[in-house]
C-alpha cells in the first residue's frame, strides 16, 4: 500500500471514529453541542499536528567530536 493510501485510510478511520464517537455521547447528553465542543475540539487538533511535526522534523543530535572518516582511511584501516 503506498503513503498515500495509509494516509488515507489512517485519516478515514480516524473521522469515522470521530463521528461515532462524539454522535453517540451526544446522543447520551454527555457531550456539547458544535458552538461549545468545537472550538476545543479544533484547537487541540492544530496542536497535536503541530507538536507531531515538531518532533519528526527536530534535527537529531550530532557528534561533532568524532572524527569524519573519508573512504580513503576506511580502506587503509582494514
């Protein structure tokens, strides 16, 4: 399957889950209606998007005390 695809499906999934789960509740009383839940509800979505990426695209950390070792030595260490 390619990125896409999952991308897709991860994001189907995800909604349908949404939509059940909040219908449901509001079904039971336990739950706002869209004026009060889903300012909070956008908020937090931004948020975790945001802090997702900000920890994949974070530069990893680098050794700058090693030293760079070219293939020219690596053939003569062996």
């Amino acid at each position: 399957m390619t990125k896409l695809g999952r991308l897709t499906q991860r994001v189907t999934v995800a909604v349908l889950w949404l939509t059940v789960m909040a219908s449901a509740a509001h079904a039971h009383g336990g739950i706002a209606g869209p004026d009060e839940l889903g300012p909070p509800v956008i908020t937090s979505v931004v948020l975790g998007v945001a802090c997702y990426w900000a920890v994949l695209l974070w530069p990893s950390r680098r050794e700058n005390d090693a030293p760079k070792v070219n293939r020219v030595t690596r053939r003569a260490v062996r």
